[in-house]
C-alpha cells in the first residue's frame, strides 16, 4: 500500500518564499514553521528555500533555524544544494558598471549582491532618510513610520559590507549577481523600471512597490526551480511553490501546485492553486499540513 502510494503521490519538492511568506516579523523561521519544514522532510519530500536575499543572508537563516536544505538566492541567479552551487548567473561587469553610473547620477539607494554578501552604501540610510523626509514634507499623509520600518529592515541582513562609492570597489572580483533598488518615490521607481525595462542585457522583477530588482536575463525563480528539480530527477509535476510576490509568479508558473499567502499581492492569489494564511499565522506551516503531509 506504501508503494502505491508513493508512486501516486511522488516525493515532493517543496520552494518556498522567505519574505511575507516563511519569515517572522523579526525576520526568523518561526518554531511551527520550522516543525512542519522538517515532517516534510522526514516524509522523504525535499524543501528548498526560494528567496531574492542573498546566498550568505539565506544561509545563515537557515543555519540559525537548524534547517539543511536546498536554496536558490537572488530570485534565482544562484541555486545551491549539499555544499555544491549548481548555478550561479552573474550580471557582467560591464553592465554593471553603466547600471551604477545611471544609480548614482539619479540619487537611487541601490544594494549590490555579491560573493562576498551584500554591499551597501555607506550613506545609504542617509539617502533613504532625506526622501522620506522629502515625501512627507509634500504629502503630509505619507506613512512615514512605515518607511522607516521598511528601511531599516535592509541594514538588519547577514553579512553586509559598506562602501563609499562603487568606484571604490573591484567589481571584477565581487561576482555581483543583483542589484537591488529601494524607494519610496513611486514616480521615480516607476521612471527607472521603464528606463530599465528597454534593456535587453537584464532582467528585472519585485517583491513589494517599493523595491527593483536587477540580474542577469536569464535570472528568474522558475527558471532556477525548473534547474534545482531537473537537479534532484524530481518532475516538474511534483513541486510546489509557496510565496507572496511578483517575484514569486515564475515559479508559480512551472510549479506543479502554487499557494499563495493570505498576505499575497491580488495578482500572485489569482494565479495560484490555493491560498493559505497570513505569514504572521504560521501560513507555511497550514499549506504544507494541508497539501503535503496529509497527502501522503
């Protein structure tokens, strides 16, 4: 009866999302959560973590949970699994370097993804900290404490650099392999997107409207599902995706099952198969009871 069921059923491979979807308010794996993580994997089913933080932020992550598994960082441009890096897409320099000329002479905030960890500017909270000073003096309604909040959040990841200005750094050697751009200037996110968006040399996703997202064109989290299961001999068919974003949707659309967080963007809930609930009530945790262990 337990054969016919696993070759019903299959073993799964489980990518789940990290913000708004896996993470805690204070940015850790919660005790239920982590409870289900590992039923999951003691049914025999993989887990991979499938996040836009970076290779060391996602590592210590999981180190600090206690959890060992595959993860696929920058929203796909690295995918890593038992000690080895499976893919690793890197923007090249020279793009890189025409990318941070056009950041700096606009004024954007920008965080460089690298092998080395997340490179950030040493006056970036400066530069965050004058445009929401900037947004409220013209909107008074602007929900500046919020701001703030989303701020900090950036200077509370693992393994952060600072640098004065890009010029400074020896790019050839980082490996950088995203650029990520935070704003709270709709207008002026939005004018960078479109200026971006006529590049054929990049790919560009979100996690919230605040934030931009720059690697390589090839550079998506379906894309690197799609490699980490053909990786495993795991069929598409067999994987579920679990997230809450528009960075989420590539690989809701190869995945075999999608659910989407009650907290999800409308867009991200009406292209999954189901919904679960909110990532501060454990929403992880009910979708994998739901759909995996009590499938098998």
């Amino acid at each position: 009866m337990k054969l016919q069921e696993e070759e019903e059923y299959g073993l799964k491979l489980v990518a789940i999302d990290l913000d708004g979807t896996l993470l805690s308010e204070d940015g850790t794996i919660s005790a239920k959560n982590r409870q289900a993580i590992l039923a999951v994997q003691k049914q025999g089913n993989i887990v991979a973590i499938c996040s836009g933080r970076s290779f060391h932020d996602t590592q210590t992550i999981l180190l600090n949970a206690g959890i060992d598994c595959p993860f696929i960082t920058g929203n796909g441009a690295i995918a890593y699994d038992s000690n080895a890096v499976l893919q690793k897409l890197m923007i090249p320099e020279h793009v890189i370097t025409e990318l941070l000329q056009l950041l700096e002479a606009k004024g954007y905030y920008y965080e460089l993804y690298t092998n080395e960890g997340v490179y950030i500017l040493s006056k970036g909270k400066e530069r965050l900290g004058e445009e929401i000073r900037l947004l409220k003096e013209k909107d008074l309604n602007f929900p500046s404490e919020w701001a703030t909040k989303e701020m900090e959040i950036q200077f509370q990841q693992h393994h952060l650099h600072y640098f004065d200005h890009f010029q400074d750094l020896h790019i050839a050697d980082l490996e950088i392999y995203k650029i990520f751009v935070l704003s709270f200037n709709r207008e002026s996110l939005q004018y960078l997107q479109e200026l971006l968006g006529k590049r054929q040399d990049v790919s560009l996703t979100s996690s919230g409207v605040t934030k931009l997202e720059i690697a390589h064109t090839k550079v998506s989290k379906g894309n690197a599902l799609t490699h980490l299961a053909n990786h495993l001999h795991i069929p598409l068919k067999d994987t579920i995706a679990i997230g809450d974003n528009l960075n989420d949707l590539s690989m809701f659309s190869v995945a075999g099952m999608s659910i989407a967080m009650g907290n999800a963007e409308d867009e991200v809930k009406q292209q999954s198969t189901y919904t679960t609930k909110n990532y501060d009530e454990d929403g992880v945790a009910y979708a994998l009871q739901k759909y995996v262990l009590a499938l098998q």
